[in-house]
C-alpha cells in the first residue's frame, strides 16, 4: 500500500546500509526561542534556513523546564523497567502507532532489526494500552503532560513555516488539532538496549537509516548518550554522517516527509540513523523520548504550488508506518 513518493523514499533509504563515515563539519544550527512573539521574524528566517539546508536544528529556551524533561525521562524508563511479561500486555496493534514494541522494526536501509523497544502514546488510540495504576502509578496523567508541552513546541515552530509557506499562521495546529478524535501525534518513548560486551555488530544497528514520516519531530537526549547521525540525500554518494550531539535542554528537531511533500519539497526530510557505540564509548542503555507533530487523520495533505496530488494525512501515516514495521507472520517488512 504505497503511492510513488512512498517508494521514491524507500529506495532511497535502501542505499545506506553501509557504515560511512562520521564527519562533524556539517552545521547543526542552534535556534534560540526566547522572547518569541517579539522576535518571531529574525526566529523564522533562522527555522528556514536550518530547515531548507539540512533539515535539523536544535532549540534551545523552548520553554519546557529542564525538570520537566528529566521528569518525562523517569517515566520512561519506569515503563522500560516494568518486566517483559507487563509490557507484552499492551503490544502495538497492526497498522497503528500505540502501544509497546519491541525489536520489530526493521529498516529498508539495512534489513536488521533495530535494536530498541519502544511505547508509543496516540491519544484515541489508547484503548487497554495504558499500564494500570497499579503497575505504574500516574504514569498516564505525567506522560500526557509533558506531551502537551511538547505540542505547544512543535506548533510555534510549525507556524513560522506557515508563515513562509503563505498558509494562515495557525494553519498547522488546525491540522493538529488534539481535541478532534482523528489527532495522531504521538509521544514516543525509545530504550536502546545496552551493547557492554558486544564486540561483533555487522549490519546492527540502534535505529537503521531512515526518514521519518511525520511534519516535525522533538527529540529529546540525555547528554553523553550520542549515536544519532544525519546525511543529507543530496550526498548521499559521499556516505559522510553528521554526529547530532546531545546536549542538555535542547530540543533537536527535524523534518519529516509529511512536511516535505506539504511545502512542494522546499523543506528537507533528510536520512538519519543512530549506530551502535563504539567499545571506548559509553555502551549502556540509551534513553531518548521523541514527539511526533502528526495531522489529524482527516487533513488532506497538499503545497501551495500542487506539486503532488492531495492524500489524507491518515493514508499518508499508513502508506510509512506499514513499510518500516516487520510483519510477525511473514518476518518481511509490512506491505
């Protein structure tokens, strides 16, 4: 179930399951959000560049408290703590991105099985997917929380590309509206498993190499855990990899396909990966939490200049998240 700009970006993410080489001679531009509303012009033009260029920035005075992301941060790893057999109870459903997975994606880049598990937090997909009270207390309530903070994020930067793009300014939180019940943004929570002792890795990976398929995404990193990596598809010959650092108290962000087919391909959603550490590197469990700025299910996607033909946002998600997922039954990436 793929459309021809689907299979354009698998083919291209098949031609990165090679090592490369990691290079630090790219710029990752680091975007100061304070005082917004007042300089909301200079913020756009730099969200621009950043995003036209390369596709990832970072943000720093986003207006999250850092005690609120390392409060996120233990949430997530109570989840990852709870035993395989409590997780195992809130599986993510076939063809919907909710609920607890675990080593099942595999990527086109590479044919491996990523090395992570992950719970994913869809609000009206949530059904029997939440750990009780019991098992985690508040864990629901908390992580909610901070995915509103995360939304209001993702919709002031996504309304300086509004801006650019000659769309409304509030265009893009219309189209991700969390109180419609075909919202799909989702809160991810990511456990890369620890590698101590692993001297032989071949074709491994924590996260192969991939776009991802929503309009924006918030990362967040705990500083010294690095391995995330970006490499431009217009370099792709090149195989040179930008190391992302982590740094404390900033978001780093980047475009997804669904943005870049929305502004007729002026906004780039680039390859990025995380490799697995290096035996002088830290080799413990990595913790990351990202939020995915997804449109609501019913928003038809198209540019101001019709470049491609319109598609809902739901056939969109669908058409990405089947080609990246494996199929437990067949053991080949879902089609």
């Amino acid at each position: 179930m793929t459309d021809s700009y689907s299979l354009e970006e698998l083919q291209r993410e098949t031609t990165f399951g090679g090592a490369g080489k990691d290079t630090n001679d790219r710029e990752i531009r680091i975007i100061d959000l304070s005082n917004f509303d007042h300089r909301r012009e200079a913020i756009t033009e730099q969200l621009w560049l950043a995003a036209t260029e390369i596709g990832f920035f970072q943000l720093s005075h986003h207006g999250i408290p850092s005690e609120e992301i390392d409060a996120a941060f233990i949430e997530s790893e109570r989840f990852f703590d709870l035993s395989e057999t409590i997780k195992a109870q809130y599986p993510r459903p076939k063809g919907v991105n909710a609920g607890w997975e675990s080593r099942s994606q595999i990527r086109p880049s590479t044919g491996t099985k990523d090395q992570k598990e992950s719970y994913q937090i869809t609000q009206y997909h949530m059904d029997n997917l939440w750990p009780s009270e019991e098992e985690l207390p508040s864990f629901q309530a908390n992580t909610l929380h901070f995915e509103k903070q995360c939304w209001d994020v993702g919709m002031k930067v996504l309304s300086c590309f509004a801006d650019k793009l000659g769309f409304d300014r509030d265009f893009f939180s219309k189209a991700h509206d969390p109180k419609q019940t075909d919202y799909q943004s989702t809160l991810r929570l990511l456990h890369y498993f620890p590698t101590e002792g692993v001297t032989e890795q071949g074709n491994i990976w924590r996260a192969g190499a991939h776009t991802d398929f929503d309009c924006l995404t918030l990362l967040f990193q705990h500083e010294g855990h690095g391995g995330l990596q970006v490499c431009p598809g217009a370099e792709s010959d090149s195989q040179r990899w930008t190391n992302i650092p982590p740094l404390p108290n900033v978001i780093t962000c980047n475009i997804g396909d669904m943005l870049m087919r929305w502004s007729d391909d002026k906004l780039i959603s680039n390859l990025h990966r995380v490799r697995q550490p290096r035996v002088n590197e830290y080799c413990g469990s990595r913790h990351s939490i990202a939020f995915f700025c997804q449109a609501n299910k019913k928003q038809i996607i198209q540019g101001p200049e019709k470049r491609y033909q319109p598609i809902s946002a739901a056939d969109f998600l669908n058409q990405r998240i089947q080609a990246n997922f494996v199929d437990k039954e067949t053991g080949k990436p879902s089609t």
